[in-house]
C-alpha cells in the first residue's frame, strides 16, 4: 500500500489536541497537528475578552497524566484566568516538545476519504495538501462562535467584536459606551468584569440565565503545596462523580430533608466555590420538576436581595426555565453590576432590537448610540466547527449530510462511513460533559489505545457498525429524557437562533455522565471492539 503523509493529522491545538499530540509522540508515530489560529490553546488562545476564566477548581483542571509536569506547575487561583490557563498549555507544549509536530495559521478545509489509500487526503486554506492513515478532530465544542443576525451589524463604524474573537490587545474602556449583547456564561462573565471600567454599560438581554456566585480566591504557596501532594487523591476522587469535578450529588432528596434544614444546606452550598450549588445539590434538584422548583425559589430570593431595583431583579429573573437546567453561568459580583448608575438593563423581549446603525443599535423604542459593542451571542456549538470543514466519507456522502438531523456517532468519538476518523472531542460523546480535561484524558487514552490497536495489528481501516451508532443514539436520547436540561433551549440541546440549522431538542452530547461513558468504552475494548468493522 502507498506510503501516506503521515499516520495520523490531529486538528486543533488546545486543551485536547495538545493531549493526543503527547500521546501519538509517545508512541513514536509519524504524526502532524493543524491549528487554525497563530499558538496553542484553543479556548484559552481564542476568547480574550475580559473576564474569561473556568469554573472548574484549577487543579482539577490540568493534565493528570505526568506527575512531573504535575510538580512543576503552579496555579496562582482556585479558579484560573484564561491568561493562566493559556500559558499553562504553551508550558506543557514546551516541556513535551510538541511544538515540532504542529503547523500553526492553517485551517483544514478538506477531508476526502481515499479507499485505494485508505486514508484521508487533506487540505488546507493554504492549499497544503497530506495524506494520513488517521484523522483525530480536536476541533472543540464551542469554537465556532455565531453573530446574531440583525441587518446592519457590519455596518457599525466603531469597535465591535465577538467574544471568541476579542482583540489581542486589551481595550482601552474608560470613559467608553459599550454595548453587550447575550447573557450566557460568556456574557455574565464579561459584564461583572468590565461594569466598573467602562463610562456606561448597556447590556442587552434577550433570557436571562441562573447564575451563582463563583467565590474564586488566590491559591497560597502553602495551599499549591498541599494541592501537589494530594494530587491522586484529587484525581481520583474527580474520576469518581458524574461530572469529572469534586462536586457531587447528594444522596438525599430535596423533599425528603425538613425545610429549615434544606435551606441552610442551600445557604452553604450557595456561599461555597465552584459548581457545588449546582452539581452538588440533592439528587433529584436536576431530574425532578417539584425539586427543581423548590431551589430555584431559593436562587430567586438571592437574586432579589443583591439587586436594589426590584423591576431589575425581576428581569434577572429568569421565568421559562429553572435553576441549572441550562448552563449555571459563575459569577463575581454580576447582580451587585445592576445597582451601578453606569449600567442599564434592556429586556429585548420588551424592547426589541431593530438593527444596528454606523453609531449604535436601533430597538422598537429608541437609538442608543455606542463607542462599542460587544457581541457575547454565543456558539454554533459542537458541530459547527464540523460543518465548517468539507468532510467526506465512503460513497462521497459529507459529514454534514449524514448529521442533516442531527449527529450520528459510536460513542461520540467516531462515525459510520467516515472510516479511519476519531472525534476526540465530538457531539454525543461522555468526556466533553464533564470538567473537560478529565473527559479529555479518558476519550484520548481509549482513541490512543485503539490506535495502538490498529497499528500493532496492520489494521488499515476501521468503520463503527451502524447498529453500534443506532444503539449509542438511543444512549444519548434516554439520558437526555431523565435530565431537565434536556428540555430546554440551550446549546447542549443543539439551539442557536442564528444558524440556519438547529437540531432542537436533540441532545448533543451524552448527559449519562463519565462513570457510566467509562464502562461502555471499557467494555468496547474487553469484548475486541464490536462495534467496529476492522481490516
Ligand atoms: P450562550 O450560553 O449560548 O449564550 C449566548 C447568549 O447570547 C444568550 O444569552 C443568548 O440569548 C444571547 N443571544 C444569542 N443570540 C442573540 C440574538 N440574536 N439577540 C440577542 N441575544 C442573543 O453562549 P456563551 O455565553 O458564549 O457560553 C457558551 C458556553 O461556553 C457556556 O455554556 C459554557 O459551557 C462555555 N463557557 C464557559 C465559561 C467558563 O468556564 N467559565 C465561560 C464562558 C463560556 P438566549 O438565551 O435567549 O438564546
């Protein structure tokens, strides 16, 4: 058979990516890795905007697999900065001397499957063109950040930008009119960061979000000490909850535990850091209608008492969906940003807005004019970046058309008619619903064990069954049934008002959570992988 390119193409060089690269280096395989934008990070490259950090605790939210790498770094908050986050990846890139392997400033455009290669043979916006036996997308969840679409947003002559895509300089914004549009965790994030830089902040809100405070707090040298001896044990006990964080379910429900006793649970989870409130809440808080209505009552007071205006906080408020059934954005000081005389809410269900002008944005009402505006719309999430790029399979059929209702995959992690292809980070699949970093360890060490699988066998292509994908389908939809979020409009659900495709109310990722994600993939490989045609 033709000697190809390479053995494997990983795209994408963040949190994800830069993992399989280190992996595919140990195995001392021909590989290269393809990022679109100038460095590594992904996430933490692209969404410069201020205030961008996770929520996950810092030092859950490293690589686990080099205890080396674990001894050197230190974190400097229990919940890191993007700037952190970003020079946390350039230093494990460095220290694994994975820069070789990556071309930077190169957008995959093509992917043609070759059966009398069998491989893929790819090409870029560049116009280079390899071929390689496997292809790994690591092209991430929320990379492909969606504008809304009123006439006129290319007509403003001033700053105006997409979060995802904030200037690599930091914006100068005193004494500065800026506008934000979107309230998702984005948003929320960007509002409490800049409220108190900025002349006037006016932020347009179509829903409102449940939000919770993050508590975020400097790491000590004594407490980055303590953190790296106890690091198995943080590992470990990250691997065993649901969602790959410390926090996890308690054991009780809501209407089983007497009211007074429930609110002071309450009270605590709410004044401790993290995702406690929400993935630490009793066990029936996200499953069950009443207990879902009972919490959100609680978050709905605090949401009363730390805003002064009661129409504000009543706006705030969110009314068509309960707490945590939609991403629970963190914040710092976000409701306390509404007492400001500087900031001023718009509901744009009340007022809507018409188009943006040269100077500013038109509601029904009346034209506010703007030094910038600042577009925290949110993501064509988990396939847009998919869709973006020409994948094509056996019988010339593309990515885009076998997902026309939605994706299709053997576990998130590949596709049938697509062969020789691993969605690292793919719709549908377990890793990408948890702290991402521990879901990312777990779906690249399976891909790598397979890969080694396939390379120690002279397999030259792979192929999940249909009924493998039919059967993981029907996974992913039971899951998404038990849970509330899988009712609801967000983008878990595959909803985004401005692409023209929406898979709403398709789950598109697995909701069952990584123990049980774990279990299927091991099972895969101590059966021999039935789910996969190989040759
Ligand atoms: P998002 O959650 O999808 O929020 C987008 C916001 O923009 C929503 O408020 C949405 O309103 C609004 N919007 C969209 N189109 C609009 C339009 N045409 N007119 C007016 N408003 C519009 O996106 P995101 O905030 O960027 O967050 C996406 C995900 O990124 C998060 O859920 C999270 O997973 C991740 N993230 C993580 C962190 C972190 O780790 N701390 C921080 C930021 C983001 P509707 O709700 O009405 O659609």
């Amino acid at each position: 058979m033709k000697n190809l390119d390479y053995d494997a193409i990983v795209i994408g060089a963040g949190v994800c990516g830069i993992y399989q690269a280190y992996k595919l280096q140990q195995m001392g395989k021909r590989f290269l890795l393809l990022e679109q934008g100038s460095d590594v990070g992904g996430t933490w490259y692209w969404n410069r905007y201020p205030g961008c950090r996770f929520d996950s605790e810092s030092e859950t939210y490293g690589y686990s697999f080099s205890k080396e790498l674990l001894k050197e770094w230190n974190w400097t908050e229990h919940f890191s900065p993007r700037e952190e986050t970003e020079k946390y990846l350039q230093f494990v890139v460095k220290k694994f001397d994975l820069r070789q392997h990556m071309v930077f400033d190169r957008r995959l455009e093509s992917a043609i499957w070759k059966p009398e290669i069998s491989g893929w043979e790819l090409t870029t916006n560049e116009g280079d063109t390899f071929t390689t036996r496997f292809l790994l997308t690591a092209i991430g969840l929320l990379s492909s950040p969606t504008l809304p679409r009123y006439k006129g947003v290319e007509k403003f002559k001033s700053l105006s930008f997409h979060t995802f895509n904030a200037p690599r300089e930091p914006v100068d914004f005193s004494g500065k009119n800026v506008a934000v549009i979107g309230t998702g965790a984005t948003g929320v994030q960007l509002i409490s960061e800049i409220a108190n830089k900025v002349g006037s902040l006016t932020i347009f809100q179509r829903r409102p979000n449940w939000c919770a405070p993050l508590h975020n707090s400097r790491i000590t040298s004594k407490e980055m000490n303590d953190i790296k001896n106890r690091y198995e044990e943080i590992f470990s006990l990250c691997g065993k909850t649901p969602s790959g964080f410390y926090h996890d379910v308690d054991p009780r429900k809501t209407f089983d535990v007497a009211p007074e006793d429930r609110e002071a649970f309450w009270e605590k989870l709410y004044s401790s850091p993290g995702f406690g409130v929400w993935l630490g809440n009793f066990k029936d808080m996200l499953v069950n209608s009443e207990a879902n209505a009972e919490f959100t009552k609680f978050v709905a007071q605090k949401i009363r008492q730390r805003v002064n205006d009661p129409k504000v906080a009543e706006k705030l408020i969110p009314k068509d969906h309960g707490f945590g059934t939609r991403r629970v954005p963190m914040e710092t000081g976000y409701y306390e940003a509404f007492n400001q005389d500087n900031v001023k809410l718009i509901d744009i269900g009340e007022n809507p807005i018409e188009y943006i002008t040269e100077t500013g944005i038109q509601t029904k009402d009346i034209h506010y004019p703007f030094d910038i505006i600042i577009y925290a719309t949110g993501f064509d999430a988990v396939t847009g970046a998919f869709d973006k790029i020409n994948i094509v399979g056996e019988n010339k059929q593309t990515l885009r058309e076998k997902w026309a209702d939605g994706p299709q995959t053997h576990f998130g992690l590949s596709v049938s008619g697509f062969p020789n292809m691993l969605t690292l980070a793919g719709p549908q699949s377990g890793s990408v619903a948890t702290n991402f970093p521990r879901g990312i360890e777990e779906a690249v060490n399976w891909c790598s064990q397979m890969l080694e699988h396939l390379f120690d066998n002279n397999i030259h292509y792979f192929n999940p069954r249909e009924e493998a994908e039919s059967f993981w389908g029907d996974q992913v939809r039971e899951m998404s049934e038990r849970i509330l979020f899988g009712k609801e409009q967000s983008w878990f659900t595959g909803y985004n008002s401005n692409v023209d495709r929406n898979y709403r109310h398709k789950c598109l990722i697995y909701a069952g959570g990584q123990i049980r994600f774990r279990k299927f993939l091991t099972e895969e490989v101590s059966n021999g992988y039935p789910g996969f045609i190989m040759r």
